[in-house]
C-alpha cells in the first residue's frame, strides 16, 4: 500500500468517525441533554474518549457540529424523498416528519444555543437559509401537482410544526408526529 493510499483511508475513517460520533452526540443530546457526559457519546459511536475530543476540542463545538449535521441531514433529505416517495405530498410529509425529529433534537439544544458563546449566534440564520429553500420545493412540487391548496408560504409551515413540537420532550404522552399527520390532511386541495 503507497503513503496516499494509507492517507486516504486515514480520511474515511476519520469521516466515518466524525459521522459516528455525531449521530451518537444527537441521540444522546435528545434523551440525556447536551452535558451528557463525553464518555458516554464515545462509548455510544464506539470510539475512545481522545477520538471526541480530537473532532471536538470543546462542548461547543461538538454542539453546532451536531447541529449543522442534522439540517444537512433534512436538506438532503428533500429531493431524496421527492424522488423515492409516490406523490410530493407524500414527500412532503415524510419531510415534516423528518424536520420535526430534528427540531425535538434542537430544543434539546436550545438551552446552549442560547447562551453566550458567539459560535452559536449565526446558527439559526444557517438553518433558515438550508432549509426553507427545501421546504419550498417540496411545497412548490405539491402544488404543481394540484395536491395542496396554493400560496401556502414555507416559513409559515415550517414555523407551524416547531410550535406542534413545542413539549414534545417532557411530555411523554404529546405525540407531534399524529399533530402533523392531521395538519398535512388539512393542506390537501380540495376535491
């Protein structure tokens, strides 16, 4: 094997690792807080302590990694779902279900997000600017094929189901996932 050869399989590993540890950060996030202690997200991705904190030097910036993982995860997951679901209303449901798992996540991390630390300001103008454009054409794709009533502005639903998943996270009995099942029957086009 050449010196490059040993160096890029160096870089998918550290890519794979990265990727473990974040998903493993995010679930742990979601049922124990972001002071989950750092053991416990390696011991989760399968990895040693030193591997977290040579991603992720500080809690911070584990947290907006974490972050900015989940929205691309939801931008990809736009045109993947339009292509692979039977209908863009369908596609657009599965989406809104996917944004609501994601903004669960996020109000686990609203607490930190929240504080101080100027690395967390630009975060939200991040998420509005990757995935209301999704939104869009989702919505623009369900209209264009006469599935959903017209001019329904994608900031105004996507606001909407952030406030459906408002104490989603300690109230075990709230159920969002049903909210927007209902709300996504009440965007159809009248028949």
């Amino acid at each position: 094997m050449t010196q490059d050869q040993t160096t890029e399989l160096k870089r998918v590993d550290a890519r794979r690792n990265e990727q473990t540890l974040l998903d493993a950060a995010a679930e742990l996030f979601v049922t124990s807080g972001v002071n989950v202690p750092v053991r416990d997200i390696a011991a989760r991705a399968g990895v040693g302590t030193g591997t977290v904190y040579r991603h992720f030097p500080t809690r911070a910036e584990l947290v907006i990694a974490v972050y900015r993982h989940q929205v691309e995860a939801c931008v990809q997951a736009g045109p993947d779902l339009l292509a692979s679901q039977p209908s863009p209303l369908a596609a657009l449901e599965r989406w809104l279900l996917l944004f609501a798992d994601f903004l669960m996540t996020k109000h686990g991390l609203a607490t930190v997000l929240q504080s101080s630390d100027p690395g967390f300001a630009p975060l939200h103008q991040y998420f509005l600017d990757r995935l209301l454009p999704v939104c869009a054409s989702l919505l623009q794709a369900a209209e264009a094929a006469g599935e959903v009533q017209p001019e329904l502005e994608p900031y105004e639903l996507m606001r909407g189901i952030g406030n459906l998943c408002i104490g989603a996270e300690t109230d075990p009995n709230y159920r969002p996932h049903r909210l927007i099942e209902v709300l996504v029957m009440g965007l159809r086009r009248p028949v």
